[in-house]
C-alpha cells in the first residue's frame, strides 16, 4: 500500500508558555488516535511545539484506508424466484441496492434455510479526504481553559491564528482551519527570518525551520537549553540550578535559544537562599548558578530568543532588571525582622482565611487546639504551642506577600532570627510538607503535627460548609491536602485515630453540620484507595476493598490489615475460607436472622452444629486477642481452624430447616461465624 508523510502546523501569535507542552502532546495523540480509528496504517508520530506553532508530522500514512471485505444477506431463497425460476420483486430490488445483477449474487445456505448474499470489496475512502475534519476535531478538542477571539471573526482559540499548514506528501490538502485556508507557506524566526517559506514536502519541515533560526522540536530544543545553560554557568565557575518546569517554561519561551550569562552584586548574598532563587529562578526565569560547595556564587543564566550582535547589552540589560527586584527582597528582609512574629501573628485577626470560617486568626486557634490534640498522642513535645501561634505569622510578612511561595520558608528564617527555639522554626516551615506528590515530608514531630492539624482544619472546615471539590473544580486543593495527610500517617508512620481526629476539628468549625467528619472520613477513604492501588505491592481492588469494608479507623492499620490479608490469601486453605464465607453471606442476604437472636445452645441438635459452635467458641477470644494485638496474619490463620467444622456443617446440617426455632438458631450461628471470620476484613468482597 503506497504512502506518504502528513504535515499539519498551525501558525499562531505567542501560546501560553505553561500549556505548550501539553497542548503539543494532545494534538499529536488526537490526530494519530484519529487515523488508528479510520483503519489507516501509518509511521513515527512526530510533534513540534514552539512559542507560535503548534506542528504534527507523521510518517509514511497510508493513501486510503484498507479495503473491506463486505456480506450483505437478502431475502430468503424461496421468496427471490418464482415458479418459473425468474427473479421476484424482492431479489431484483436487493441486487439493485447492491449495484449488481441477480445473477452475480450468491446463495447462502443454512441449517435454518438459504439466502440470496452479496459478497464483495468496499474500497477504502482516500486518507486526504478525511485529513481536514481530522485536524479540526483535534484543534476543537485540545485542553484550552480560556479560547479568545480577534479580529471580525467568530472563530475562537487560545492565541490569533495566522497560518495553516496541511500537506499530504508533496500536495496541499485543501481544507480550512480556524478560517484560514490551508497551504504549504510557514514561517521562521519573527525577527531572523521573517519572510515566508514554501515547503515542498513534510520531510523539510524541520531543516527549513532550523535554517530559519527555529528548533522546531521541543525536546531538542529543551535539550539544547539544558546543555548550553549548563555550558555558561561552567564559564562562570559553577554549576546551574535547573528546575525541570522552569526548563520547560523556558523552552516554550524561545525558538531560537541563545545563553546569557551574567551576575548580580555579591551583596544580595546576604539574603536567604531562597529568597534569591526566588527572584532570580520564579520572577526572572533566570538559571541561577551555586560554586561547588553548593552556595550560590552570584552568577545567573538567562535564555534569549535571539542571536544579538553585541551579546553585552543583553546581558546588562538582564542584570539591570533583576537588580531592583533583589534590592526589593533585601529591604522587605530588613523590615519584616524589625516586627516580632508575634506582631505578624496578630495581624492574621484581619485577614480572612474563609468569609465563613473566619479570619486567619480563627485558623490558627482551631489548628492550634487540634495539634495540642495530636501532639498528645505522638509525644510532639512542649515546644508546639508556641509553634501554632506562630504558624501562619509570616503570611503577614511583606517578603511572602510579594513572594506567595516562600510561605513557612520564611517563618523559618524570621523565627530563628528573632532566637525562637529551632525545632519550632523548622516546624513553621515543615507544616506544608509534602508540597507536591512526591515531595519529602516533615521530618519532625514538630512539623508533622503542624502539618496533619492545617491540612485537616481545612479539610473539615471547607465540607462544614459545604464547598468540597466538584469535578475537576477543586480551588482550596482539597484532594492534595487529604493525600498529604494520607503520606504522613503512613509514611512516618503515625498510628493516629482519622475518625477521632475528624470529629474533635468538627467540633471546632462554626456551624459545622451533623455528619460532616463522616463525609470527610469518605473523602480521605476514597484518596486512601487509589494510594494503596497504586503502591501495596501485590494487593488487588477487591483485598483493598475488603480491609475497607470493615471501617478501619487508622490509615496504618489499613495498611497492616491490607499486608496481613495478601499473605494469608497466598496460603493453600485460604481459598476455602472465602468461598465457605461468601456461601454464608449468600444464605444470609435471602434470609436473615431478627438483629437480637442469639444462638440458643439448647437447639443445636446437629453433631455437626455442635461441633462448629465449640470451634468458634474456642477460637473467638484467641483471634479477638489477636486482632487487638494487630496480628492480623496471626489472626486470620486461626480462622483456618474452622474450615473442617464448617465443611462438615454444610455437609450435614439443614439450614433451612422447616423448624423455624431450629432454622433461625442455624441463621443466628452462621452470623456470628460471619462476624468471626471477618474481624480483618470483610472476605466476602473477595473474588471466587
């Protein structure tokens, strides 16, 4: 099957830095999705994503999709020729529709009777004819959060569209995209080479592109960037801080990167680091540079998108800018340490943390009072109150009100200055960790009860009135706060009651409603299953499910229980176990025993009956003592000590026996084995 190289680019003003990338990735799967639908073969998919294009080259795609082998069955045999043998109605009407004569169809024979058939080949539609809505259905579905318009036109996007590239090997597929009709002309580098380029064929694309001072290829030019920032940080005697998203910030910012580096005054030195990264990294989108003993020498790297010819006013120019904004930092340092943290903290009464949960102040008593609460109970030791109070004391800071992500960073630094205990400075800082998925947590005890009573003061007090995240709507970060309670306790491991936890910051909250720390619980829970799918090494859905069943009230003990129960399902008799419990919930669900019936010892007539009673009886206190020992493993072992007796009782005994003293009793025993054997976790949810 012959094939030819697709070209599709679309040309465009500046696209938002931030969403390049993912809107790079979208349109390529879109359209290679597309064709994968139609049937149509085709080669490597290639994308290009600069800050005004948006391209997907993809090799080798089939000319037309394959051809189809298509049967299409007419009326019976006995209906398509009269007594004569001559064609009916019917078997001349369905050869028409079939574009054929009577004579080329053939008969189709069945042990429930014959039928006139059609049989032929459809032949595949033409790729070009279909390249146009394919394109755009992908530009209509690509993950844009605001699409604008410009000019007269009614067309909406995320940037002005100025140029379309469609090709199919070396011809122009006509079609419109965003009201521009489609041709082979792109454009280079805006200041470079603004003239147009013809393409002859997608295979050029790149290499003209390149001789245009455009690096088309996102990766490559992310590469590029990399390699030459860490070319000019050597050149300055040390070694480039590179943020993996301020790489790719910048890689959506230039077509043709040209490294700059340059140097700020050795005073701004004296800062703390972050602060300077933050200037430097954050607001500038400058490379900052540290010596080889990791502290940071003065030196800077900034990515240009054009090649000058005096690279020395680019560079002054650079130097010139950031030289205010740490001017800035170093005035809002001297200033932020002349008020104590306790001043900070006092201002926190007038500013709101929610207009229905009060003021930053309220915040900070509720989680004051929850952490004394946890505190407690993980032996936080006596230097938390004083941290709580200074918790949020530097959101009042001129420093983080310009600096938003320095938050607790420079609590850190304002208390170690003003000689504050230095477990409590570090705790100020450690309470928003974890940060991000994957981020370290806080290591102290300090931190780590900071961290459980904000994130769960806010979790509580934002379903109290009744704002949780809907959809993919989330604006109080809901989801990240319950997974980054979820990372504490069971990575630090803290062993902490969630649903005392809950209910105690409940009770805080104003006008919170009845049964708020139970939607909170749900919420949490639902977090806490897809952690476990995603980390317990050999446990199933239906094994997370089974341990969740049964309202464990600690994350850690989920975790045991969960552990516990895959050992035990790999042993030879576990098996048995749960096919005879869910046999039991089986009988149960259709017939039921009243709640208050209890198993009358007079009524088990049955050696069998008597048997299995005396089993549980026997085992009830050692696998109760087990359980509340948390030897789960141990516990659901000994419950395999039941599996003879049970397999003897369905043997024998009549459930259902026509004595309805006798059949309830039987019902009664059968739940109370159920409620034994599901102590760790519910089996029933298990599969066979």
């Amino acid at each position: 099957m012959s094939a030819r190289d697709f070209l599709f680019e679309l040309g465009t003003e500046e696209l938002p830095p931030r969403s390049l990338a993912s809107m790079s990735a979208a349109l390529a799967e879109s359209i290679a999705q597309a064709l994968d639908a139609a049937g149509i073969p085709h080669g490597k998919v290639r994308r290009f994503a600069s800050p005004r294009r948006l391209a997907v080259l993809i090799e080798r795609c089939a000319q037309h999709q394959p051809d189809r082998r298509i049967e299409r069955r007419g009326p019976p045999q006995s209906n398509s020729y009269d007594a004569h043998g001559a064609p009916t109605q019917a078997a001349l009407a369905f050869a028409k529709s079939c574009g054929v004569a009577v004579a080329d169809l053939e008969l189709l024979a069945t042990d429930k009777g014959a039928w006139l058939v059609f049989r032929g080949v459809e032949r595949g539609a033409e790729t070009v004819s279909m390249l146009g809505a394919i394109v755009n259905r992908a530009i209509a579905s690509l993950p844009v959060a605001k699409r604008m318009r410009w000019g007269n036109g009614a067309v909406e996007f995320v940037r002005p569209a100025h140029w379309v590239v469609v090709m199919f090997g070396t011809e122009v597929v006509a079609c419109e995209v965003l009201s521009l009709r489609s041709g082979r002309i792109t454009f280079g580098h805006r200041f470079h080479a603004p003239r147009p380029i013809v393409l002859k064929t997608p295979k050029a694309y790149e290499g003209a592109l390149k001789r245009a001072k455009v690096i088309a290829d996102f990766d490559k030019r992310r590469e590029l960037i990399r390699s030459s920032v860490c070319a000019a940080a050597a050149s300055l005697g040390g070694r480039a801080l590179i943020e993996p998203a301020l790489l790719d910030e910048v890689t959506a910012l230039v077509e043709w990167p040209v490294p700059i580096a340059g140097r700020f005054e050795e005073r701004f030195l004296a800062l703390p680091r972050e602060v300077v990264i933050a200037t430097v990294q954050d607001h500038q989108r400058y490379f900052p540079i540290e010596d080889a003993h990791g502290r940071l020498n003065g030196g800077f790297v900034t990515v240009a998108n054009i090649a000058s010819r005096d690279p020395s006013v680019v560079r002054a120019g650079n130097e010139r800018v950031v030289r205010p904004r740490l001017s800035d930092a170093a005035f809002f340092w001297d200033q932020d340490r002349k008020v104590p943290l306790t001043e900070h903290a006092a201002g926190l009464a007038g500013v709101t943390f929610q207009a229905q949960l009060g003021s930053y102040a309220q915040k900070t008593t509720r989680v004051a009072a929850l952490a004394l609460w946890i505190g407690a109970k993980i032996g936080a030791g006596g230097g938390l109150g004083r941290a709580a109070q200074l918790s949020k004391a530097d959101l009042m800071t001129a420093m983080v009100g310009e600096f938003p992500e320095l938050q607790g960073t420079m609590g850190r630094y304002y208390a170690a200055a003003a000689g504050e205990d230095p477990e409590v400075a570090a705790a100020l800082e450690q309470q928003y960790l974890p940060r991000f998925a994957g981020d370290v947590l806080p290591p102290s005890k300090l931190g780590q009860t900071l961290a459980l009573a904000d994130r769960i003061d806010t979790l509580v007090g934002i379903f109290a009135i009744d704002a949780k995240p809907t959809g993919t709507k989330d604006p109080f970060g809901l989801r990240r706060a319950a997974l980054g309670v979820l990372r504490i306790l069971l990575e630090t491991p803290l062993d902490l009651d969630l649903v005392d936890m809950l209910a105690f910051s409940a009770a805080a909250q104003p006008g919170a409603r009845a049964g708020t720390a139970a939607e909170v619980y749900a919420f949490i829970i639902e977090r806490l299953r897809g952690l476990l799918a995603e980390r317990a090494a050999g446990a199933t859905v239906e094994m997370i499910e089974a341990v969740l069943a049964v309202l464990p009230r600690s994350p850690v003990d989920v975790a045991a229980r969960l552990e516990a129960l895959r050992d035990f399902l790999a042993m030879p008799d576990a098996a048995a176990l749960t096919a005879a419990n869910k046999r039991i919930g089986n009988i149960l669900k259709k017939s039921s025993p009243a709640p208050d019936r209890k198993v009358d010892a007079e009524r088990r007539v049955a050696d069998a009956e008597r048997r299995l009673y005396a089993d549980m009886r026997d085992l009830a206190p050692r696998v109760a003592h087990a359980i509340a020992a948390r030897r789960y493993g141990e516990a659901l072992s000994l419950m395999l000590g039941l599996r003879s007796g049970i397999d003897a009782f369905f043997e024998d005994v009549m459930v259902m026996d026509e004595n309805v003293e006798l059949r309830h009793n039987r019902l009664a025993l059968l739940r109370e084995l159920q409620a034994l054997i599901g102590g760790v976790a519910d089996l029933a949810r298990l599969p066979g």
